[in-house]
C-alpha cells in the first residue's frame, strides 16, 4: 500500500488554492514546496528530508538515479517488491524511535475531534447553513492547527464549499480508513475508482497520462458496487432475504 499521486495532488497550497486553481503558485517541477504542512507529515516523497531519533536528517532520494550513493534503495523502481509502487512512501503513523525495540508508543486513532468538525462542517454545508462562524470552528480550526497562517487559506471562501470540504475530510484523514465509505456516500466511486491510480512523475514514457507512473487499474460498477453482497448464511436464515443486483 502506497500513498497515489492523487492523494497528493488534493493537498492545497498554503495560500488555500487547489494546485490547478489560477494564482495557486503551484509549480509542477517543483510539486511539493508551498503546500499544506499535512502532505509532509503524512506522504514521503523525493527528496523528503527525513529527521532521525536522534535528531539528525538524510535525504530521501526516490527519482530514479537521483541517489548520489547507488544502489539507491528508496529509488523507484518498476516492479521492485522492496520499493513503492507509486514512487512514495508513508510518514503518517510512522514511529522512527519504535526502530530498536519494535514497539511503538503512537496512539491509534479510532474517532478524532477533526472528524466531528469535518462531518459537522459537511452536514452544515449540505443544510445550506455554512457560513463564516461555521467555517471559522470547523474547517479554519483544521487549518490553523495544521499549520497554516495564510488569510486566503483560513477565511470563509465564496462558492459551492462541497469539493473544498471534501477535499479537506481527505487531507485530514489519509490513511484513517474512511475514504472508501466516504466516496460511496458521496456517490463518487464511478469517477474516483475508475480507471489507473496514479504514482509519480517517474515513468519511462512521459507520453502516456503526462510522465505519472500508471499502477492499479481500478474497476467500479454503480449497478452493483454501492450496495454489498447479502451473505448467503442469512438468505439461508430467512427466504425472504433476496441477493443485491449483480451479485
């Protein structure tokens, strides 16, 4: 498992906009500097300056060849069973001081206050009743504690708030387990889950979806995906029990 490229991508810039909104400052080349504090504190990614326990740093080289010392072990590398597969690696939930001894001293999350301020923001928005207070509690606290500082990222935007707050829950939440219930809510999935993931921009053939590593091909079929298969143990416990469609 490995964090995808458009997992990285839906991380704003420290001015509040989206990568591919206009005066966003986002420069391809250069893709991970001027960006929510979140992506470095959850995704590893070339040229990560990774902080030891015992304070000291090393540079993370993931673009193929780019390692002064070679063989580069953190190097991209199709097909690798040792390398990530889409060209980055996990910082969330990663303990470096857990090393020595296996045992780490994190705390796992199963239901976080930014979640209750997600999911409120979420039904506040969906009842029409967003507005600056509301952004102010809930997504701007988010921010704030984040570490962002930018008026145009903690002031309450103008427009349609669905996609930023969802692309908040997103930010916030990689990795906690509840993005595949949440694009099914959302009715999402026959967009989000169809077609290739996506790694970095370290492919051999930068013609094909612009130079990003194509991994998992995903399928999704809304006739039938939405909904789970009824357990054949319970259509036995009760013959009024039918089969969802397509299963």
């Amino acid at each position: 498992m490995a964090p995808t490229q458009e997992l990285v991508d839906d991380y704003i810039m420290l001015n509040g906009r989206g990568i591919k909104d206009a005066g966003s400052g986002y420069v391809e080349s250069n893709p991970y500097v001027n960006r929510d504090p979140r992506l470095t504190a959850t995704v590893v990614y070339d040229r990560y300056s990774w902080v030891n326990p015992n304070n000291t740093t090393k540079t993370i080289y993931i673009k193929p060849g780019s390692d002064p010392v070679q063989p580069g072990l953190d190097e991209y590398s199709p097909g690798s069973q040792s390398a990530s597969a889409t060209g980055y690696y996990w910082r969330k939930y990663f303990d470096p001081t857990a090393l020595s001894s296996f045992i780490s001293g994190n705390n796992l999350h199963l239901f976080r206050y930014a979640e209750v301020l997600l999911t409120y923001a979420e039904a506040k928005n969906s009842l029409g009743q967003m507005d600056a207070a509301i952004w102010a509690k809930t997504i701007g606290a988010i921010r704030s504690r984040a570490g962002f500082t930018d008026a145009g990222a903690l002031s309450f935007p103008s427009g349609d708030l669905t996609n930023v707050i969802r692309r908040e829950r997103r930010a916030e939440l990689a990795m906690e387990g509840l993005r595949v219930d949440d694009i099914r809510r959302w009715k999402v999935a026959e967009t989000t889950m169809n077609g290739f993931a996506h790694g970095a921009k370290f492919a051999t053939d930068q013609n094909v979806d612009g130079g990003y590593i194509r991994t998992q091909q995903r399928k999704f079929n809304p006739q039938r995906d939405y909904l789970w298969a009824v357990p054949s143990s319970e259509i036995g416990l009760n013959k009024n029990l039918t089969q969802n469609p397509g299963y």
